[in-house]
C-alpha cells in the first residue's frame, strides 16, 4: 500500500511525502527509523492495473519456493549466529530478497516484529509460506534462546524435503516423457491415419471388422466432438480436485494414493522418512512430546498418516508409551519398533528416530533408482497392446480385401 505522509525530521523541517508500506504501523515506524516524527499518515487511493489485480488473485500469485527458503533459513543462521539485531536482519533480507513474495512476506513479518509481536506469531500470518513445522520450529527456537539452531535444523529439513523431491521427478521423467508421447501418437492415429482408411474402406464397400469399427467409430467421434470430450475431462479433474479438497475426500484419496502399485509403496516410505525425522527434531529441541506429535501431524502432506499421528498423541495422553501407540497406528515394520523400544529404554528416542529415518531414506534411494526400471516393462507391454490394436484394426481388412480379390481372379 502506499501513503502520504507528514512529519518533522530531527531538526524540525517539515517533510512531505510517500512511502510504500504494508500498514500505516509499519508506515510510522519506517519513518522514525529515517529520523522523521510523523505528524499525519494517508492511504494514497492507488488504482491497480489489470496485471496487478490478476496478480493478486490466489490462483496466479507465485510461491516461495524450497531454494528460496532454503536460503533465507542459512541466512538467518549465519546473521543470527553473530549477533545482528533480528529486526535488522529481517529488513536486510526482504531489501535484498530476488522473490517479491517473499520479500513482501519479510517486509510484514517485519513489521509486526515492530509491533511487538515474537517472529513465530509474525510467521503464523503467513501460512503459505511458513509451515506449522517451521512455525512451530521457530517458536521453540525463541523460547530456548537458540534461535539460530532453529534455523539450521529448518534448512537442514528443507534441504532433505527438495532432494527427495527432484529425484522423485528425476525417476519420473522418463515414464512421464514415453506416456506423453504414446497419447501423442494415438492423437495422430485418431485425427490423421484412420480417417484416411476409412475413407477408402468406405469406398470399397467392404464389410469391416469388429476392431476396425471400433477404431473407426472412435476416430469419428474424436474428430466430431472433441470439445466434448476435452470438456468432460476437464470437468472430471476439477470434480476430482474439489473432491479432494474435503476432509473425506482428502482422507480416501491419500489411504488409496499409498496402495497405487509400485509408486504408493515409495510415497509411503517418503511419508513415515519425514514424520520420523521431523518428530526427531522436535524432540531434540526440547518440545513435549504430544505437542511435538500435534505439530508433525498438521505438517504432514498426506492426511491418512496425519490421522494416525493424532491418535498416536491421542494414545499417548491417555497414559500409553510412545512403543505401544506405535504398534497400534500399524505404520511401521517390526525392526522400526524394535529400535523405537530401545529409545524409550536408553532415554534417546530422538536419535532412534533419526535412525529410523536413515532406514527409510534408504530404502527410499533403493526405491527410486528401481522406479523407472520397474514401470519400463509395464509402459512396453501397453505400448505393444495398443500398436498390436492399431495395426489388426487396420491391416485385417486390407487382407480381407486382398484374399477377396485372389478369391475373384
């Protein structure tokens, strides 16, 4: 937002005129950090462009991305660590920051540190960027006084998150890039080759076969109501993304996401990796272990598992040791108990759960470097079922029609 403003500086002079600002709290206190008492502060009234009203809309507003987080969470430990005043810090940051999002989200945080308000409350205005784990992270790292330690924990944790990321994309590429390219040949069959077909079919007069009529009738009605068929596939994803964001709609699609063949098994493992290791980070920075539960469960992606956690923390208030809400939830392998129980007997469940996530992690780079070789044979097999389709529907009735002709002569 942008204000006019009115003031005297240090030598008492009048000074007038504009400042951008997200509030006029925020307005004030830029101005008595340049030395100028304000004497009145006005919204200037300022008529967005269409690009600046579409940009505001959630659906075309950029996100921050992990790097960018990454790299403001190494920062804040480095400028924390040596003692530069947080406000200080954070200003600095949003000044040099290349994401305006994130530079507008500083700018607020900022503020509202101005005001009064701990950085944890600042960052819970801002949801979007600042998970319920970096929140709560950072939360702790106040109330500790390690608060450059959070920070380091975070960027650690972010930084794991993205390079599961990339090489989930990276095992993916190669099965995305052959289905990509099997729909875009079947476009070109549909709309190219077989009306071409049918054309001299049609003016043969012969009596075609099953597959052919099919492959025919499915050309002609891809060519004649494509609309359709574009409109309803759109219609069904939108249905499809409304549905899932419901709570039930929510809870069935992450509970069946995880028994998908071959990839529901590896986005399980990816899960529990970050729920364990994420649970032992809280614990490590001193947080109650229910609270530390109630956390890790709102940070998590995939609401079936979430809900597991919460009865976990639910078993746990009740009086029953982390063990025992454990093997109740039936999220983990008999080993992954075995070392949960030795934490709890030697008082260092934390370093058994990061242990717990180094064995998953493993199993997670084993499962990723198979990936691609396990969905290869699948992609061949319907790439030769739907060529083997494509050539009977089109070749049989040419040999009908060739052994008619032997058959005449």
């Amino acid at each position: 937002m942008q204000f006019s403003y009115r003031g005297k500086d240090q030598r008492g002079n009048v000074q007038n005129g504009t400042l951008a600002a997200p509030s006029a709290e925020a307005a004030a206190s830029e101005l008595m950090r340049r030395g100028i008492t304000p004497l009145t502060i006005r919204e200037q009234q300022v008529r967005a462009s269409l690009a600046d009203r579409l940009n505001a809309l959630p659906l075309f507003q950029k996100k921050v991305s992990l790097d960018e987080l990454i790299v403001f969470c190494r920062q804040m430990h480095a400028l924390t660590k040596a003692g530069i005043p947080l406000i200080r810090t954070m200003r600095g940051l949003a000044e040099t920051s290349r994401s305006p999002v994130l530079a507008g989200v500083l700018e607020d945080v900022t503020s509202r540190l101005e005001g009064g308000t701990t950085m944890a409350t600042a960052m819970q205005a801002h949801p979007r960027v600042f998970s319920e784990l970096f929140v709560a992270m950072i939360h702790v790292g106040e109330n500790t006084g390690m608060l450059d330690d959070a920070f380091k924990r975070l960027s650690e944790i972010l930084e794991l998150e993205r390079d599961t990321k990339r090489r989930l994309k990276q095992a993916m590429r190669y099965p995305t890039f052959v289905v990509v390219a099997l729909l875009s040949a079947l476009m070109v069959v549909n709309f190219l080759v077989i009306p071409k077909f049918a054309a001299v079919f049609n003016k043969l007069g012969a009596d075609l076969p099953f597959l052919t009529q099919v492959l025919v009738g499915t050309s002609d009605f891809l060519i004649g109501y494509w609309y359709l068929a574009l409109f309803a596939v759109a219609s069904a994803g939108l249905a499809l993304r409304q549905w899932k964001q419901t709570e039930a709609g929510r809870m069935t699609w992450d509970r069946y996401k995880m028994r998908t063949p071959i990839i529901g098994p590896l986005l399980e493992l990816i899960t529990l990796s970050r729920f364990a290791r994420n649970l032992a980070t809280m614990l490590t920075a001193g947080m109650p272990v229910t609270h530390a539960l109630s956390v890790v469960s709102d940070a998590t992606d995939n609401a079936w598992i979430a809900s597991h956690i919460r009865d976990m923390r639910t078993g746990i208030e009740r009086g029953e040791t982390l063990l025992r809400t454990a093997r109740n939830s039936e999220m983990f392998t008999p080993l992954i108990l075995q070392m949960i129980a030795v934490g709890e007997e030697t008082g260092s469940v934390d370093e058994m759960l990061n242990n717990v996530a180094d064995f998953y992690d493993e199993d997670v780079d084993f499962g990723l470097k198979r990936l691609a070789e396990s969905i290869e044979p699948i992609l061949i097999v319907a790439m030769g079922v739907l060529v083997l389709i494509l050539a009977l529907g089109v070749f049989l009735p040419i040999w009908d029609l060739g052994a008619a002709a032997l058959g005449q002569g």
